[in-house]
C-alpha cells in the first residue's frame, strides 16, 4: 500500500515536472544581417546618410558594439521574463531581423495573442515561424544632426531606438497590441481628454500614440503590457507562474440583468508579481446566439482599476494592415461594467468600441469593433459584472485586470469554485512598490 502511495507520489512529481519543462527560456534570435547583401551596417549607414550625415558616417568598427547595445537594451526591457537573446542561429527559434529590405515602417510583426495563436487558427503558433522585423534603415529620426554630436552618442541613440522599437515588434509576437500603451495607472477617465503623452513612455506606443520619429528615447513596458506578458504563454514564469485563463462557460449566463447574479460566471483573479495587479482572461469565448449576454462576476475592492479588453477583430497584421479581423467569425460585442448595487445594477462604464488618437482615449482616429475599458476606478467594494453583449455571434477573448492603487490596502476578488469568503486578497503585502 505504501509502495502504491510513492509511485503515485513519483508519477505526481513527474507529471510536475513535464509542465515545468515548457519553462524553459524562450529564445529570440536576433539576426543583424539578412539575406547576404543586406548587412546592419550598410542599414545604418543608409539611415544616416538619410539624415544628411555622410554616407559611411558608423566606423565598421564600432558595429561590433552597436549590436551588443541593442541586444542589452532587449534584455532589459524584458527584463524579468523567460525570455533569452542570442545572437547565435537555434533550431525551432523565433527570429527577429535587423536589415532586410526597408519597407516604409519602422518595423513589422505577427500578432500572436497569448502567445497562443496566431489569428484565424486555434494551433499553437510555431515558433520558427514567428519573424518580427526591424528596418534599421528608416532609423535615421533617432540620429542627432545638432553641431558638436558625436558618433558615439548617435550610436547610443541609435541602439535604444532600434531595440526599443525591436522590443515592441516581439512584443506583438508575445500577444501585445497597440493600446497596451495606455494602460497606465497613471491614465484613467479623469485624464481620457489629454493624456499628457504617458502612453508614449511604453513599448506599444506608436505613431498613432503620438510617437514620434525620433525614438532614441528610452522606453519600457506599462502596467496592462506587463500584466499581458504574464498571461501568455510561458512568458513569465517567475515562481511557478502560470497564466491564468477562465474558459467562457458557453450561453448559459446570459441574464438580461445583473439583478440574476447568480448566473453569472464568477471569475477568479490571480495576482502577477510583475505587473502589480490581479489578472484573468477568459477564452473560447463564444456568442452562440446574438442577443446574449455572456456574464461574469467578480468582487472589487473600492478605488481598484479595472480593465477589460477585448479580442475578437483588431489586426491580423500588426504594423501592417490596420484593419481585419483576428478570429474567422468574430464577435460583435459591448462590453458594460455593472456593480449590484444592493440588487438595483448601475453601470460603472460602457465601451462599444475601442478609440484613441494620440493623448486621447475614447476619442480620435483609431478603433477597432472590439470594446475595451481602461482602468476604470471602482467606486465602492461591491459585486461587479462584467456583460459582454453580443452584437452577432461568433468568438472572442477578453483580458480583464484589477490594479490596486498604493493607497488602497486591499481587494475583494471572486472566485468561481471557492466560496468568496475565501478569496478575499491582501494584495498590497504582496506590492513589491
Ligand atoms: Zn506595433
């Protein structure tokens, strides 16, 4: 009997450790130069002498040390993730290339949400088939023309821009989107009209954030961008860190009201050492019917920021097409924000579309049919819903975070199969500021 007992002890730890065998750093390869002819230093060259600064303005010798600052800079940025760059060519790699053929972007990437799929397919992304781009050659913006700069200090500008921008591009490989810049805590509803350029600090920002050319200033990952990072797939695996997903329960929460709460899909948060806040993401998510309501439920503690985000159109294509779709039927959704109230619902926040241009969010150029709420304060610790209203059926996915501010002590999270009593969360003992 005993014997039985160790085997199943020995089996349990193996089964452990086959899951802990995914964790092994995911490497990037970063290759400078592309397709023979295409070298990093005629690339450079080209941006430079793009600017006005001579057509060999970079000493060949110095490219050696260009490279290694860019590859720094990448490490830091993902600093803290499973994440390993090397410049040496690994069989089965994702790949991020510095030279080849300009196009007329900084650079270009699959989107590869969760680190999951990539869109219109539920398999597995293979990594050897994930290339993000950098087209060294357009960085000219990020060199300094002004009388008395140095080489040397045009070529630091140069690293961050190019790494920073390289950070980006494998951000989307690794399921980042373009409006993860703006989740900020610093950003709420209070400063929607005018974010002050915040969203510009981060990874994601783009030229529709307000980004400029020049990108020679250093850059690094927001809040929502880092919390994403953690929810895909052996992105982050600090202490046994796992994503935390909720699959849709399919159309059985569909009250019409939050008054039924009991039909909602309680979801349970798990916090991310990283970033900070508490997150989950439901997935398979489907409206069978249009009409439906697809409901979950959770407990918030007062001045806690939420976010909801959701996955069904955005782009196929980052940095290339801008429009698409990213599931073959995607879901139409609205996307409201109810708390109980004491059995009389009112809505918190309310979002049909996504919309941002520069410092504004919720307003200006850019939108996708997907809804999003962005660090929405909760007003009183209370029972909260959030309603994915289906427009027209089909798929989607939502990323939803709770951010605790660090004044707050605490958060009240839901659980779906403990009692909510057991979920309650000191979250901020666990703050590492
Ligand atoms: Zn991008």
């Amino acid at each position: 009997m005993r014997l039985h007992i160790s085997v199943l002890i020995v089996l349990a730890v193996l089964l452990a450790n086959g899951g802990r065998a995914s964790a092994a750093p995911i490497p990037v390869v970063l290759n400078f130069d592309s397709n023979g002819a295409n070298s990093f230093l005629n690339a450079i060259d080209a941006a430079a002498d793009g600017v006005g600064l001579g057509a060999a303005y970079f000493p060949a010798g110095d490219v050696a040390g260009i490279k290694t600052a860019i590859q720094n800079e990448l490490t830091n940025v993902y600093n803290g993730f499973n994440i390993q760059f090397t410049t040496a060519p690994t069989a089965g790699a994702r790949t991020e290339t510095f030279a080849d053929p300009a196009g007329n972007v900084f650079g270009l990437a699959p989107f590869n949400w969760r680190n999951a799929f990539l869109p219109n397919t539920s398999s597995p992304a293979n990594d050897a088939a994930i290339t993000a781009q950098i087209f060294s050659s357009n960085f000219g913006p990020s060199l300094s023309t002004a009388a008395g700069t140095t080489v040397a200090q045009n070529e630091a500008r140069l690293a961050i821009g190019i790494a920073d921008t390289g950070a980006h591009e494998l951000g989307h490989t690794f399921g980042l989107d373009h409006q993860d810049d703006y989740g900020d805590p610093r950003i709420t509803p209070a400063n929607y009209a005018n974010t002050l350029g915040i969203q510009n600090t981060h990874i994601m920002a783009s030229g529709v954030s307000g980004l400029g050319n020049d990108r020679s200033t250093p850059r690094q990952f927001s809040q929502l961008e880092l919390a994403k990072l953690a929810q895909s797939n052996n992105v982050y695996v600090a202490n046994g860190f796992t994503p935390n997903l909720a699959p849709d329960a399919g159309d059985t929460h569909t009250q019409l009201s939050t008054a039924g709460a009991n039909a909602s899909q309680p979801l349970n948060f798990k916090f991310v050492q990283i970033a900070g806040e508490s997150v989950v993401t439901v997935t398979g998510g489907t409206i069978g019917t249009a009409g439906i309501h697809d409901v979950y439920s959770f407990l918030g503690g007062a001045g806690s920021l939420l976010t909801a985000d959701i996955l069904a159109f955005s782009a196929p294509f980052e940095d290339d097409v801008a429009t698409g779709k990213f599931f073959n039927t995607p879901a139409n959704t609205l996307l409201t924000l109810w708390r109980l109230n004491g059995g009389n619902p009112q809505v918190v926040a309310f979002s049909s579309d996504k919309q941002y241009s520069g410092n504004k969010w919720l307003s200006g150029v850019e939108t996708d049919a997907d809804p999003m709420i962005l660090n929405q304060p909760l007003p009183v610790t209370d029972t909260y819903f959030l309603d994915v209203q289906g427009v027209s059926t089909g798929n989607y996915e939502m990323f939803v975070s709770a951010a605790v501010p660090e004044a707050s002590t605490w958060l009240l999270l839901g659980s779906g199969l403990l009692a909510l009593a057991f979920a309650r969360r000191k979250l901020a003992a666990t703050e590492t500021g």
